[in-house]
C-alpha cells in the first residue's frame, strides 16, 4: 500500500491475542513496534516511558479499558490507566482504540490527544466478528472453542486496525495538526 512505505514508530499498549497478532503484521511490514502491558507471542514489553512520547500512532486495546479506568491488559500482569497513558503522551499524538466511550474521547481531548476508534468502522467490526464467533461457545465434547477451526485467525480484523491507524497516519499533517483526506475527516465523527 503506497500509504505504508514509510516506516511508522507504532506502541501497542494492553490487549489480547488481536494485539500480539498486530504487533507482528507491523514489524512483518517493517515498522517499528513497541509493546507495554502485551505479553507472549516472542513480544518483549517495554515499561511506558519517554519513547511513547516519540509514537506516530498508539494502538490501545478492544475494548480501551476494564473497570475502574483501567487499560484493558489480560495478557498481562501489569495495571495501567488510561490517565497515566495520556499524561505520558504529547498534546496531538494519535491513539487510536475499540470501543472508545465519549468519555474516554473527552478525557483524550482535555490531554490535546487525538483518539479514534477503530472499532466504529463496519469493516473492522465483520472482520472481529466472525473469527470471535467461530472460537467461542461449548463444543460438543464439552470444550470451549470450535471443533472445525485449528486456530482462530485473528488477522482479518488487525489488517483492518492496522489500515485504519496508518491511513490516519498517512493523511495527517504533522505540522498543522490538520486532516487533509475526507476519509481521515470522517472518522473524527465515529463517535
């Protein structure tokens, strides 16, 4: 995708098997990519610090949060909020996140940060729904899971994540902060 020929500075930040998943179809692509709060899958977290400050584009979890404010982690033991996430950052960093509450958008803007969610878009809502469907549910030998599915692939939804932040990405002017494309205008009215 011409769009993607630059290399992006991507943080994953929480998640579940979609972020794992993610995490490696971005560095497959060349980018650079940092996780903190996501383990397994050869991932090597990192403790939130300065260089989340440095990201083109932070990819938060399906759903952002669990509780109490809370980032959705369960693949992790770590705890983080969403407040100390967006201290962390720099006033017009990009986040994008699924199923993004008002609130937490509102909490974002108060930081000057730009948080979408990806989740809004129909296409990424069918690409994560059939695979979730096909993986959960009793079997009939009593398993949890789909006894005609090896292993559930979760890519069609993360290609859909990952076209969605880079073309964000790809359309934002840096300087000004301001969206060029009607496709990138659109999506600051997925609320």
């Amino acid at each position: 995708m011409e769009w993607m020929d630059r290399e992006c500075n991507f943080w994953l930040v929480g998640g579940d098997r979609r972020q794992q998943a993610l995490a490696k179809l971005l560095e497959e692509e060349g980018h650079t990519v940092h996780v903190t709060a996501l383990e397994g899958e050869g991932l090597t977290p990192e403790p939130p610090g300065p260089g989340l400050a440095l990201a083109h584009c932070v990819i938060l979890p399906l759903p952002v949060t669990q509780g109490e404010g809370l980032l959705h982690t369960p693949l992790s033991g770590q705890q983080l909020s969403l407040e100390d996430l967006f201290r962390a950052l720099n006033p017009g960093q990009l986040l994008c996140g699924g199923l993004v509450t008002p609130a937490q958008r509102r909490q974002a803007e108060e930081h000057g940060l730009r948080l979408y969610d990806y989740y809004a878009r129909e296409e990424c809502m069918v690409a994560n729904a059939v695979p979730t469907a096909a993986g959960v549910g009793p079997t009939r030998d009593g398993r949890v899971g789909n006894p005609w599915v090896e292993e559930i692939p979760f890519l069609g939804a993360n290609s859909e994540i990952r076209d969605y932040s880079a073309t964000i990405i790809a359309n934002e002017s840096f300087e000004t902060g301001e969206i060029r494309s009607s496709f990138a205008a659109s999506v600051e009215t997925d609320e």
